[in-house]
C-alpha cells in the first residue's frame, strides 16, 4: 500500500505518541530501546541484522557531516537529517539503488534515525527500516567494519572510554573558572543551534577541517581550549581529534548550552 504525499509529519508523529501506553505495556522486552516504544508504526533492526547481508541494504547516516567524519558504519551514506535537500538527495540515491534502506544515527535515544524514517515514508518511500542501537553500539561490536577518522578500526579499544570523556567535562560554574589567559573558546554547535550566545570571545567551529586548522594552531601556541556545543554530546566527537593531536589541556561544558542556561537560571531565581 502506497502512501500519500500529503502526509503530514506532524500528524504522524501525533498518532505515534498515542501508542505509547500499549507499547510500555506488551513491549517490555524492548526496554533498552525506549524509542520503540515511541514510534510503535515503525520497523527497527538489531546490530545482527544489519550485518547479516548488509551490502544488500543501502545505509543512510542521517547525522552531521562532521560526526559522519569522525565515526561512521563502513560503506554507510551521509545524507544529514537537518538539510534540506534530504528527501531529494534521498531520492536520487534510490532512483539507481533499490535496496532496503536502513536509517541510523548515534545510538537508543537519537530521534534522527527515526524522524528520518517517518519523513522519508511520508514521501512515499516504504521500504525503510531504524538501525536503533547507533553507530556507537555498531562500532562496539564490529569494529572492523567501522570507519574512525578515515581509517578502518581494528579493534574497540579505539573508541573513547566513558571516563576519558567525563575527566574533561567540567560543570557550567567550573567550566567559567578555567577562562584566563592563554585559553581559547570554542562553540561548534551547528549554525541553526546557535540562538543563544552564552560567552564572549568565541570562536566558531562547526566543521572538520575548520577544527583540524584552529586544533594546528592551538598545539602550536599551547593554549588551553574550553569546548562545548548544545547539550554536551557532539563534542564527544571533537575528542577523537584532540586526542589524535595529543592534547591533554582540554575541557568540555557539561551538559553543553542547554545545562549552562539551566543553571543560570536557577542562580537568579535563587539571588
């Protein structure tokens, strides 16, 4: 059955949402993917599934072409979520490769993969599945068919470790403390997510070979560099090139944006 271009998103989520009581209650089993119990209308796939045959699904990476970049599923596509040539770059693809296509972005709790999937069925293209587990759990477990920096992986060992990240994330308060002299700010929230500006004297830096320069010149100067983005996730991903550089005087805003303006807004309700 076809579905109809006139299709709203919107409405389509809407009728997702309703679902959510039926699905905590017959789908328990799947509740270290929350977002199946979401959007119920939906066909998700295991890590085992996509890689069972995998050359014969088409592999859309709908995140940013920085954390494409950075770590991606080998032989996967980047077609970013948030352009707006999505469903005629989607489209172009497909109108010479008609297998399955698999969406996914980071891991259990991205909505892109998912958003991706109800827009492009919206658009009449029906034969579209979630790889919900994420590129980060794909890269756990098949590191050899993980593409990190632009080299094959060779074993897990060389993803960034959980406490790695965390000894450099520092609270809004503390994050402030570390600004002095010799120390760079940098903002790499995409241009879209930039609405509010919490900081004086930033640099902005969104993409990969504007990081790579600003990364060169920073090593050379031996400066401290203070990192954050949105809500304290893709800076993550600006670890791996400070860490391919050697850098060790780094730190990240926990929480990013969203958590900063949290706690300042807590602070004047409390003054």
């Amino acid at each position: 059955m076809k579905l109809s271009k006139s299709g709203s998103l919107t409405i389509i989520t809407f009728l997702c949402l309703l679902f959510i009581p039926i699905s905590f209650a017959f789908n328990t089993s799947d509740s270290k993917y929350p977002l199946r119990h979401i959007f119920t209308n939906l066909e998700f796939i295991s890590s085992e599934e996509l890689f069972n045959d995998n050359h014969k699904k088409l592999i859309i990476d709908v995140r940013s072409k920085f954390e494409f970049e950075i770590l991606h599923i080998k032989d996967a596509i980047n077609i970013p979520i948030s352009n707006m040539s999505f469903i005629p770059s989607l489209t172009s693809i497909t109108d010479k490769d008609f297998r399955p296509i698999i969406f996914y972005c980071n891991g259990v709790d991205c909505l892109k993969s998912s958003h991706a999937a109800i827009k492009a069925r919206t658009h009449d293209f029906l034969n579209v599945k979630v790889y919900d587990g994420g590129v980060h759990a794909w890269a756990k477990t098949y590191p050899k068919h993980s593409v990190l920096l632009g080299e094959f992986m060779t074993s897990r060992d060389e993803l960034i470790s959980d406490s790695l990240f965390f000894k450099h994330n520092l609270s809004p308060r503390n994050f402030m403390k570390e600004i002095g002299i010799n120390t760079w700010i940098l903002d790499i929230r995409d241009p879209f997510q930039r609405d509010i500006k919490i900081l004086e004297n930033t640099t902005y830096a969104h993409s990969i070979d504007k990081l790579n320069s600003l990364l060169s010149r920073a090593k050379n100067e031996k400066v401290k560099l203070l990192i954050y983005d949105a809500v304290g996730r893709q800076v993550r991903w600006v670890q791996y090139l400070l860490e391919k550089e050697g850098f060790d005087n780094y730190y990240f805003l926990e929480g990013g944006v969203k958590n900063f303006v949290h706690e300042r807004d807590l602070r004047m309700i409390e003054e």
